[in-house]
C-alpha cells in the first residue's frame, strides 16, 4: 500500500506528465491527428475507446517527405559512389547462417522497415587520431514498430542506431585495415522529438575517435562514435554516443 509521501510523489509525477505532454514532446505541439493513414487513424478511436485505460499523446506531425526524394536529396550530397546494395552486403554478412538478423531480416516488411538505403565513406580530411568512417542510412517505418500509437517506440530506435553505429565501426575497421569482431560496450540515447510511423528518416553516423586497447591478449581497440536521427524538415529528432570495441580472438 502507498504511503502519504508516495502519493504525493505519485501525484506530483501525474501532474509533471499532464504539463509535459500539455506543452508537447520534444517541440512537438498539440493538435487533432489528421485522418491521412492508418498510423494517424489509430489514434483517436483509441482514445474514443478509451484504450483500456491508455489515452496515447496527441502529437502534431509534421510532413513527412518521400523515401525517392529524400534519397535523392542525400545523393546529391554524398554522391553515388558510396551508396552501397543493403541485400547484397547482408548476404556477405549472414553467410550461411540460418538464423535471421534482427533489422534487416526479420524486421524488414511493408509494415516494419519498409525501404533503406545505406552510404559508406571515408573522410581523409579528419586529423590523426580522429576517426575516419562516415555511415548515413535513410529508413522508412510502418506502423508494426509503435509504442505510443502512431509513435516508433523508442527501444527500436535505440537498436537501429545501434546496428549503424556497428556498421560504422565495421567501415573503420576497413578504412584501418584492421581485423575483428565488432562489440557493443555502451549506448545512450537522448530522444529529442518523436519518431512517427509512416515518416522517413535520415540516420547519420561517424566515429569520433579509435584508439589501441592496452591489454593483455590478441590486439584490440576502442572504438568511440555519435549518431543522429534527423526527420524530413531537417529537425533532430535523436542523438546519440556510443563505445564499442573491435576484438580479436585467439584461435
């Protein structure tokens, strides 16, 4: 049973969030969803419902621009040199494996990752010591990736940074000409606007610095990395920092 002081904790809390979501999440403000796809549609029948006790935040979104062009945008500035063949790499990788990777095999559908797009390069402009390798995905989402309705719940964001920060780690590895394993050590995630269903979004990541691992044992390295999620107006909708270490192993 609750306490006095947990009560007023509770209620305080309860007040906290009906001001938050009052002002909106992360800059977005409140407005009716428009009737304009089955992720926006959702959302007042089941508020109208009720939702077995669950009213979902009614949030403005904004236009959300086309997968064609938005990757012709990033061609435009990346070029098409470095766009790579997402299938193509993902066979490399699987192999013979017959298990299935998590984005972009098991999750990938008309309702969960529906088109991506990937470009690798180097930038040989950066100083000794900085990392060299640059990673930008763009992705458009369905609506079987909800928390919220109409809302990507935040734990699918958090892998899919996670996959391109590894694949970022990967091209540093090449770009070094080094050899291993690459290993997540730590991710946090800072989640600034949401992630709407139906949107496409730009994921850009880098890694910020590589250094040599001062262990006993086959050679190793420190592997540090930022990323971005940026939605079609260009806003910033999640940041994050990450760690991850490239290992060999003895054989």
């Amino acid at each position: 049973m609750l306490g006095r002081t947990s009560l007023r904790r509770l209620g305080a809390m309860v007040a906290h969030n009906r001001r938050w979501l009052a002002l909106g999440i992360g800059g977005a403000s409140v407005t009716a969803w428009s009737q304009g796809s089955a992720c926006e549609a959702a959302a007042p029948e089941a508020a109208a419902n009720g939702g077995g006790g669950y009213t979902p935040p009614v949030l403005q979104k904004g236009v959300s621009g086309s997968f064609d062009d938005m990757r012709a945008s990033v061609r435009s500035r990346i070029g098409t040199d470095c766009e790579r063949d997402v299938d193509q790499e993902l066979r490399a990788f699987v192999g013979e494996r017959t298990d299935q990777h998590f984005l972009w095999q098991t999750l990938r559908g008309d309702r969960t990752i529906r088109r991506v797009s990937f470009w690798k390069w180097a930038d040989e402009s950066v100083p000794a010591g900085a990392g060299k390798a640059r990673v930008s995905a763009l992705v458009e989402v369905g609506d079987a990736l909800d928390g919220h309705v109409g809302i990507v719940h935040g734990g699918f964001t958090a892998g899919l940074l996670d996959d391109v920060l590894g694949q970022t780690t990967i091209q540093e590895a090449h770009v070094q000409g080094i050899h291993g394993a690459p290993l997540t050590a730590s991710l946090t995630v800072k989640y600034r606007r949401p992630i709407f269903c139906g949107g496409v979004y730009l994921v850009n990541a880098q890694v910020d610095s590589i250094t040599p691992r001062n262990r006993p044992g086959p050679p190793s390295w420190d592997v540090h990395l930022s990323a971005t999620v940026h939605d079609a107006q260009g806003n910033k909708a999640v940041e994050a920092t990450s760690h991850y270490v490239i290992k060999q192993f003895a054989s």
